[in-house]
C-alpha cells in the first residue's frame, strides 16, 4: 500500500481496509 495515498485517508476508512486486508489473507491460508 502506498503510505502517500495510506496517510490522507481517514481512521475510518484505514480501519476498513486493514479488515479487508487481514480477512482476504485469512481467507488465503
């Protein structure tokens, strides 16, 4: 993830994808 387009999100959106990304990895193992 790129931190420049990371960093001018908010909270809440970095929230929602953080859980995105952990429940596709989860779904990948």
């Amino acid at each position: 993830i790129e931190l420049s387009f990371f960093s001018s999100l908010d909270a809440t959106q970095r929230n929602e994808i953080l859980e995105k990304v952990f429940a596709y990895g989860t779904k990948l193992k």
